[in-house]
C-alpha cells in the first residue's frame, strides 16, 4: 500500500532530522566552540527543526500524523559571559 509506504518514509524523514538537530544541539551544549563555529552549528541546528515542521506538515497532509519531537521546539540561548544555556526556570544561581 503506498500509503504505508509513505507514512514510513515521512517517519525516516522525520526521525533523521530529529537525529540531526539532536547531535547539533549536544554540540551547542558542549564545550566552549569559536564563534563561527557555534554560527554554523546553530545554523544546522535551525535547518535541522525547519526540516522536521516541514515533514510534519507535509505527512499531515497526507493523513500522515507525526508525533512532534521535543527537538523540533528546542531552543539555545547564549547568555552574558556563561556560554550556552537552554531555557530552564530556577537554574541561576545569584
């Protein structure tokens, strides 16, 4: 049935960017990277998320339901002086 067959491939799609976003956050996370090198991963990063809302539109479409990822929504802030930090509540230490 292609639909089956379709709704694997929105999946893989899906699964690989998951993977992708995933892996270039980690390197965001990570130690200290010089600032081109943190543009380009947080580049790959945002590609990787728009790739994931794009596939899951598209599969809807076709009455394929992807569950969103919570990569697909993540999000890396830099903040003054501390390196990369992700939005969490009651983590600042005064």
């Amino acid at each position: 049935d292609s639909g089956s067959r379709n709704s694997g491939n929105y999946e893989i799609m899906y699964r690989n960017w998951e993977s992708r976003a995933e892996s270039n956050y980690n390197s965001l996370m990570s130690a200290s990277s010089s600032p081109s090198t943190y543009t380009a991963q947080k580049r790959s990063f945002n590609e990787a998320q728009q790739e994931m809302r794009k596939i899951r539109t598209e599969a809807a479409q076709h009455g394929v339901t992807i569950s969103q990822s919570k990569w697909e929504t993540a999000t890396v802030s830099v903040s003054g002086g501390e390196g990369l930090n992700v939005h969490k509540k009651g983590t600042h230490k005064k």
